[in-house]
C-alpha cells in the first residue's frame, strides 16, 4: 500500500470513527497517461484540426478578399472554441485525467485559425500599424481574459503584451512618448498576480495562467529579438526611453521588496528586532545597486523580480525563468560592450569577485542561528512546485 493510498484510507477510518461514513475502503485511484502519451493525443488533435482547416480553406479562397466576413468566421470559430473548452474544463473539474485532451488541443488549433483570420481582417481594415497592433492587442486581452483554457489564456495574454508592445515602438508613439509604460505597467501586474494568486480562491488557475503569459512576454521584449522594432532603436530617444523604463522597473522592485519584508515582519517579527535593522540597510544597499546595474545591463531589475517571486511562491519554474533572463541581460551586457576583450574580462572578474563577496556577506551576516530558530516561523510553507 503506497503513501497516497494509506493516507486515503487514514482519512477513512477517521470519518467512519466519526460515523460520518460507513462501509468498507475503497480505492478509487485513476490510473494517468504517461506524458508521451499525452503528447502523442495533443499532437493528433493539432494536425487532425490542420488538415479539416486547411482543405476547408482551398474552398473558401474568395473569403480572405471580404474582411467582413473574415470576422464573421473567425468569430464562429471562436465561438465554438469557446465552448468546446468549457466542456474540457468541466471535464477537468471531474478530475477525470486525459479524458478529453485530443479536444482540447483541437479547440486551441480551432481558435488559433480564428483569430488568424481576425487580425487579416484588421489588416485589411484599419490603417497604420499604431491602430492595427492596438487593436490586436485589446483583441488578444479579452480572449485572456474570457476563454477557459490555462494554456489559452496564457498565450493570448503572451500575444496580448507583445501586440501592445508593437504598438509602442511606432514612429508616432515614440514621438509622444509613451514607449518606455508598458513594460513597467505589465511588471507590477504579473508580480501582483505571483503576490496575491493563493488568495484568488477560485480564480487561482485564471490568475497563474495570466501570469505566466505575462512573465513569458516580457521576457521576449527584454531579449530584443522581436522583428518590427528598429524604430526604436534608431530614434533619438532610445537611450532616454530605456533606462526610463528601468527606472520604473526599478521601482516595481521596490514595492515588491516592500511587500516581501512587509510579509516577513508578520511572519517573523524576531528579524526586525533593534539588533537586526542593519539587515534593512543592506536590503537597500542590494535594491540601490541592482538598479544601477540594470540602467547599462537592461533586464536586470526584472530578472531580479521574477528570481524573487520564483522563491516567494517555491515556484521552480518561476525561478528558473528569473535566472535564465538575469544571465542573459549579463551577458548582452558583454557583448555590447564596445571595448576591447581584455577590459571585457577584467569586468568579468570583477563581477564574479563582487558576486562571491556577496554570496559570504549572505551567509555571515544575513543567515544567524537567530533567524533561522524553530520557533520563529519562516512564513507560508507553499511546498515547492
């Protein structure tokens, strides 16, 4: 009798001492797909809905030449996705394991088309690209925002931030100045969303998948591999636009290192004790220079974020993420350096002298028998993910 299935039966036993219950144990345990398995059936449903979509297209040539009524079935199928996902969420809910994946993948493939076929239509519709990705990306957010699906909201929520990126990096927006909000703005979302997601209740899942979109594209924009942005680049501004943009990154993690020692302090007052305020003097000294750094290294504060909610939430994904795009900020930095390599090297051993030093400061001035006693209590055991 393994460890879930002897759990399961304490808990029987309970109730029925309880006389909650009655009759003997049964387990129930559903035996799971394996993974591959599971990727074999999503892949079906892909291909099965690419082939039924594309010979459906041959027919329907003319009706890529009418936006109106490109709209009208790109709608359709959003629709129908829409309601085939309720049903695979509710099927879900049944904690009924691969019961209808082969659909679900298909309804995803099924939406995708349509909303392909939506944004030709915009296309064809509206006039410059600052109208036509703003409207894309109001488009993308309200699929996030309703569609039932994780992996739904996720990407449009990826599509929604890089439309609205795209958007923001024409001409006539560098020109009013709005490029350097949006990924501020989408920042202290997501790490609101990280913060806040255990205490969604219901919502949890809607919330995570929000998340993680948002996480994802901000990534993307921060790695500067997203086609369509030379204009920023090339305008007077983009030094000026780029590190305001840190700065107010920069700020976000400073109302996150607020909210994580604000969460600490309830959880372990003992670390605030008058003897250990100078913790919060290095905290500062830490927040300060990551910000500097990140006005020549551009992507540090946010890898620095997403690092610090990775460890809030023991979330290993979220950690992983944070460390990928902290190591690649890094090393852009040293590849756009226009020196020689010799003063490339000598800051790279600078930087790992520096990084040493802070690693044995951590543990010989931060990490005390005094905070990490029994009785203090460390905060919320989440359990690592």
């Amino acid at each position: 009798m393994n460890n879930q299935k002897q759990s399961h039966f304490f808990i029987w036993q309970t109730l029925k001492a309880q006389q909650l219950v009655s009759g003997e144990f049964h387990d129930t345990h559903d035996v799971d797909s394996p993974w591959f398995v599971k990727l074999l059936v999503a892949a079906c449903g892909w291909l099965a809905s690419a082939f039924f979509l594309g010979f459906s297209a041959l027919g329907l040539t003319e009706l890529f030449e009418q936006p109106s009524a490109l709209i009208f079935v790109g709608g359709g199928l959003l629709i129908a996705a829409y309601f085939a996902l309720r049903l695979v969420e509710k099927d879900r809910l049944k904690q009924q394991p691969g019961g209808m994946l082969f659909i679900e993948h298909a309804s995803l493939a099924v939406s995708l088309t349509g909303q392909v076929m939506i944004a030709v239509a915009l296309s064809d519709l509206v006039d410059g690209r600052l109208l036509f990705w703003g409207f894309l990306a109001v488009f993308e957010l309200l699929l996030a925002l309703l569609m039932p699906n994780f992996l739904h909201r996720c990407g449009s929520a990826f599509a929604a931030v890089l439309c609205g990126h795209l958007s923001l990096v024409t001409p006539q927006a560098i020109t009013n100045g709005f490029t350097f909000l949006l990924v501020p703005m989408v920042t202290f979302i997501l790490s609101w969303l990280w913060l806040n997601e255990f205490r969604l209740g219901k919502y949890i899942r809607p919330a995570q998948a929000l998340a993680y979109g948002l996480t994802l594209a901000v990534m993307v924009i921060k790695s500067d591999i997203l086609p369509l942005t030379s204009d920023l680049y090339l305008s007077e501004y983009s030094l000026l636009y780029l590190r305001l943009e840190e700065g107010l990154i920069g700020l976000v993690l400073c109302w996150l290192i607020w909210r994580l020692i604000a969460t600490q302090f309830w959880f372990q007052p003992s670390l605030f004790y008058v003897e250990n305020r100078r913790l919060g003097v290095r905290v500062v000294a830490a927040v300060l220079l990551v910000i500097l750094l990140s006005m020549v290294s551009y992507g540090l504060s946010f890898g620095v974020i997403i690092t610090l909610l990775g460890f809030y939430s023991a979330n290993r994904l979220l950690k992983g993420l944070g460390i990928i795009t902290m190591l690649y900020s890094l090393s852009a930095y040293y590849y756009w350096m226009d020196v020689t390599l010799l003063v490339k090297a000598g800051h790279l051993f600078a930087l790992g002298v520096a990084i040493l030093l802070a690693r044995y400061f951590l543990i010989r001035k931060v990490t005390t028998p005094t905070h990490c006693s029994a009785d203090a209590g460390v905060g919320v055991d989440r359990g690592e993910r």
